[in-house]
C-alpha cells in the first residue's frame, strides 16, 4: 500500500480496460488521480467507483489529439491538486487494415490519437511535472510498438512511434536535469473492451479468443490489471533508476 502516496496523476483513455485499471490502482496505493477520456459517462462511472472506495479522483472530458484540450486539462488538474507527478498516456485506438487498403483517413486518425496525443501529453506535463522536482511518464505502446502485424499498418507504425518518442523523450529531460524519467509499457494481447469489440466485430468472439490465447506461450490472454502493476511501478519512486525503457508484459509474445 502507499507506493504512490501524495503523488497526482493524469490518466488518459481512464474510462473503461487498461486506463481503468491503472487508475484505480494508482489511487488504491495513494495517488490523487485525474481521469481523462471521450467518453463521458463510463470515465464518471469509473471516477465514482475510485470514490466509493476511498481514493480522490475526478475526471475531465479530453480529446487526446486536440492541443488546447491538453492544455486545458494538465491546468485543471494542477489548480485541483497542486502539483503534477505522474502522466499515463493510455488513450489509443486500434483500426486493422494492411498496407495497401489502409485508408489515408484510417492511417491519420490512428496517428493522432495514439501518436500525436502522447506527444502533446509529453509536451504539456513535462512543465508541470518539472515544477514539482521530478516524476515518471509511463507510454502505452504495445507489443505492435515491438513486432510488425500485416495487418496493423496504422497500428504498427504508431505503436513503434511510441517507443521511439519515449526514448528521445527520456533522454530529453535526463540530459537537462529534470528529474523526469519516460517509459513505455508494451503489453500483449490484454482482454479489454476494445479487443473484445475487435473480435465481435470479425463475428466470432470465441474463435477469436482462443486465436489470441494461442499466440502467448503462457495459454491465456492477459488482464488489464496485469499491466497496471507495470505501470504502478513505472510510475513510483522504486523505478528511480529506470527510463528510456521497455516493459514489456505479453505473455512471452515476443520471445518467440
């Protein structure tokens, strides 16, 4: 318990699967914690779940890809806590499609929201982190930021341009002496609304299931809370020692 006490975070993509799961954790070990997402009504619902349970939280409608939305949202949750330590760039979208069919309005909203809102989410927290003496920005690539996928064209390039960000990030504030260490986190095939969609979409859910399952050596897809404890410790000061980093948590995906 504690791992993060008196920290504040920002969450982005909070509202439901990973973003969920890494900010009820974050407040479960002490963190005030600012939940950001487009979908209103399930970021409230899961603002309200952190409350019932004791922890401080509260929750802004934000468009990742949207500058002024950045802006506004690192201020509020500065003014509402004091102070920012801790920035989860979650938010992100899977569209399928392979090279050649990929459609150019596909490939640059993919790159929006999963790219270019973690480059501004960097961009606008590093001020506001720096003031406070220092603190983590945890990435969420994916094991598609690792591996290529014919049939992610989009997905892949913004995943990989994830991992890259990060490291330039990283070195970035390690050189100026900012006291701020960037990682990105690369998780496998986790069972969250959106790959649960993916497959209900394709019109076979539990064919697809076993499909995914069958591509982790370990037999079974992942939970989103599996990745939160990557990231809780990303995030506390038991990391002090680690940026420019990859965790990876895939079940061995990319070992093979």
């Amino acid at each position: 318990m504690n791992r993060v006490k008196g920290k504040i975070a920002l969450v982005t993509g909070a509202a439901m699967g990973i973003g969920r799961a890494c900010a009820e954790m974050l407040a479960a070990e002490g963190a005030a914690v600012v939940l950001s997402d487009v979908s209103v009504a399930a970021g409230r619902d899961a603002t309200a779940a952190i409350e019932r349970a004791n922890g401080r939280a509260m929750f802004r409608e934000h468009n990742v890809g949207d500058e002024e939305a950045w802006q506004r949202v690192v201020e509020e949750a500065v003014t509402a806590f004091g102070r920012l330590d801790i920035l989860v760039n979650n938010a992100g979208i899977g569209v399928a499609g392979d090279v050649e069919h990929t459609s150019l309005a596909d490939w640059e909203r993919t790159l929006r929201v999963n790219l270019t809102g973690v480059f501004l989410g960097i961009k606008h927290a590093i001020p506001a982190i720096r003031r406070t003496g220092g603190g983590s920005i945890i990435n969420l690539s994916s094991i598609e930021g690792l591996v290529g996928d014919p049939t992610l064209a989009a997905y892949n390039a913004s995943k990989g341009g994830v991992r890259l960000l990060t490291k330039s990030a990283a070195l970035h504030c390690a050189r100026l002496g900012y006291g701020i260490r960037v990682n990105s986190v690369h998780p496998g095939y986790i069972w969250t609304p959106m790959v649960e969609g993916t497959l209900r979409a394709a019109g076979d859910l539990e064919g697809g299931r076993k499909h995914l399952e069958s591509l982790h050596p370990v037999g079974h897809l992942g939970e989103p809370t599996d990745i939160a404890y990557g990231v809780l410790y990303l995030a506390s000061d038991e990391s002090k020692f680690v940026t420019g980093a990859e965790l990876v948590i895939d079940g061995g995906y990319t070992a093979q």
